[in-house]
C-alpha cells in the first residue's frame, strides 16, 4: 500500500494550494514607510528548511528584485515574475509557525550570486553564479556520431545536469540507446486516428517529438527558467500530422547557500490535442518523462535506487512511489538525482519504470492502464528534480517532497 506524505495529508484547493489570501497590491506604491506589501507564510504541518515558496500578488508590482525583512531584520531576497508571482527561499520555519515579513523596494546584493543564463548553439545553460545547474537543447541536434543514423537527431530535451560539485549526472545518444537524452518526454504505445505511431522508439519511424520554439527565458537572484514548444508528430502516413502540442516551463531555483548543498529544478508539462483528433495512451511499461543517468552508471551494480516506499531497483519497477532517488559514481565520486512527482499527476502515486541494467527511471502513468488525452481538456503532469552529491537520507528527500506538495501558505496584504 502507498503511504501519503510523510505526516499526513493537509487540505489542498485550487491548482497548487500555494496562497491562501491574496489582497491586491498596487504598483510601486507603498507606505510611509517604505512598505510595498506585508506577507504573512504559515508553515502548516511539516518543518521548513530552505523550502522554495511562491505567491500571487493582485495589481501590478513591477518585476525584478525586492527585499522582504522579518520582525528581527533579517532580510530575505524576493523575485516578482513578469506574471505576477513572487518567489523566494523560507530558510527555516517550524511546523505550526507562521513568519510575517515587509516586502520593500532594495537590491539584495550585487554580489550574492543569481540564476543567469547563456544562449549559444541552438541551446541555453543556466548557472547559478560560477556553476552550471543544465542546459536545454532548444533546437534539433544532428547525431554526434556519424555512426548514429540522422533518425536519431532530437531537440527539445535537458542535457547536460550536474551536481553542485560540476559532477556530470545526465547521458546523452547513450551507446546502447540512442533515443535516451538526458530529461526528455514522449510516448510510446499509442493510437491515433486508428493509427499507431510510436514516439520513443524512434528507430520505428512511426512518431516523433520535434522542437517548435522557445519562448520565454528568466533569471533572477531567486530563480531563472524557460518556456518551450513541441510538437508530436505522426509519421505512419505519407503527410506527417501533428498529434499534439506540448509545452514545458522549467524554473531552476537558487540555493542561497554557499556552498550549496544542491540544485533542485521544477518542470511543468501541459500537452493538448493538436486537432479535433484524441491521443490514446496505451497500457505500457514506460512513457512520458524519461531521465538517463550518466553512462559510468551502466550495469546492475552501478546504478542505485531508492523509493519512497523502499523498494531498490530488485523490487521497485512496477510498483507506485512519491519519488525514487537514482544515484552512482562517475569516476569515483557519488552522485544523485531525485525525482519528486506531484500529487496533482494522473496516476499519483505513479508507478515507475525502474531499469534493471541501463541507468533508466521513468514515472510511467501508462503502466497503471490506458488513458486518453482529448481536444479541449490539456494535460498536465508536473515533478521536481532535486541534484546533489553523494547519496541523501530518506527523510530528507521525504521532506524536501512534502515541500513540493504542500508547500506553505502565504497570505499577502498591502503595505
């Protein structure tokens, strides 16, 4: 049986249950006092240690950096988005405390390192100050061996992904399956229109998954991230058709700790019919988001995982999780990835695709049965990555979940 969050399930409304009051705040406007807005953030039932927390503000608060300060002045860095929402880092807030703090106009620094990025070669990668956290192939990539036949060229997909340490964690064209790129999506078993195309083994030459644009790119003293387009197109006729559109927001989030302990990054998929035509996902082992671990972690001794259940890859393929931690050394040193799904996902607790040779792990919904995506009802599946050295405690990666789907409350006045 799958256990739910690790102290119980708090109630939840609305898309993400991240606010639990808002109040509109006008536009640079503020108080004698300097005071832009006052938030008040309620733990609710789980301790808070560097926890990622994100609110809506009504009005128009004019993106960029703030500052929000404490009763004791401590003051913590907060990014407005160009939508509106705010986001910044609760260092520590025990379960059942609330914090109240005023959100003022005022750099956090100049020299406290950002979340940035760089274009160059149809691709971005993000750092957080000095350190590069991955890159997004935003266009598609010809093979890197003239060995690979061009069927294989793919874009659309993360690659590289290291650990704060600059350990190397994601493969990319892996010998053994050249269709694996580091995070990556696609389906495999469906129908469309009576047809059958295949997305993710592309050696059939029946689907794939193709680039389309990238069209928005961030970066803050709190977070930085993109917007990308993709489109599944059917290739079992003689005109290829697209079948859906798919789009990913990618936030990557800075620790604010030096040195830091680890990256943790959040994707968000939403996929909708491209036509008047429903996509059936079929019963099969995998499909959907996919990770590829580093080629060093190849074999059944070199590649170790952990879910939230504690199974381990003898027993956990099949079986329903919160997250799975896949880890391994690349050339000597431990390294890790979680990943964390959300209990808003079709299938949640999903079941998973643990690989018994290759470094492979995928939450896999179509393992749990057929399903259907159809015009007008987009869907949506989100998880969260969280990249580190060495190997974690489970209830460390427990708690960092329990940050993920019950994040705290944020209740937002004017100034």
């Amino acid at each position: 049986m799958i256990s739910g969050p690790v102290h119980g399930s708090p109630p939840r409304s609305g898309l993400l249950a991240l606010v639990t009051l808002l109040v509109a705040v006008c536009s640079g406007c503020s108080n004698d006092n300097g005071i832009i807005a006052r938030l008040d953030v309620k733990a609710g039932e789980f301790d808070r240690r560097d926890t990622v927390v994100t609110f809506d503000t009504f009005g128009e608060i004019k993106p960029g950096a703030y500052l929000m300060i404490d009763k004791q002045g401590a003051e913590t860095p907060v990014q407005i988005l160009a939508n509106g929402k705010g986001i910044f880092i609760l260092r520590r807030l025990p379960a059942g405390e609330s914090v109240q703090f005023e959100l003022k106009a005022g750099s956090p620094g100049a020299t406290r390192d950002r979340v940035t990025f760089e274009k160059a070669k149809g691709a971005v990668t993000f750092q957080i100050g000095t350190r590069s956290v991955l890159t997004y192939v935003a266009e598609k990539r010809h093979p890197p061996l003239p060995e690979i036949p061009p069927i294989y060229a793919r874009g659309g997909y993360i690659h590289p992904v290291y650990t704060p340490s600059g350990v190397l964690v994601t493969d990319d064209y892996p010998p053994d399956h050249y269709h694996h790129h580091g995070i990556w999506s696609a389906w495999t078993n469906t129908q469309f229109e009576g047809r059958q195309p295949d997305f993710w083994n592309v050696r059939m030459r029946t689907g794939s998954v193709e680039p389309v644009g990238l069209d928005k790119l961030f970066d803050g003293v709190v977070a930085g991230g993109f917007r990308a387009r993709h489109r599944y197109i059917d290739l079992t006729t003689g005109q290829p058709k697209p079948v859906l559109n798919e789009e990913w927001e990618v936030s990557i989030y800075n620790s604010l700790n030096d040195p830091p302990s680890k990256w943790i990054f959040d994707l968000v998929q939403r996929q909708e019919c491209a036509s008047s035509s429903e996509l059936r996902l079929l019963q099969y082992r995998y499909g959907g988001v996919g990770f590829r671990g580093h080629r060093q972690w190849l074999g059944p001794e070199n590649t170790f995982f952990l879910t939230s259940e504690g199974k381990d890859r003898s027993n956990g393929h099949g079986t329903r999780a919160r997250w799975c931690e896949i880890a391994g050394p690349v050339d000597g040193r431990l390294a890790a990835v979680a990943v964390l799904g959300h209990p808003e996902n079709e299938e949640f607790p999903e079941p998973m695709r643990i690989n018994p040779i290759q470094p492979f792990f995928n939450f896999s919904p179509t393992a749990a049965g057929p399903s259907a995506i159809v015009p007008d009802k987009p869907r949506v599946t989100r998880y969260r990555f969280v990249v580190y050295d060495g190997r974690s405690d489970p209830a460390e990666i427990d708690r960092l979940w329990n940050d993920y789907a019950y994040p705290p409350a944020v209740q937002v006045t004017s100034g």
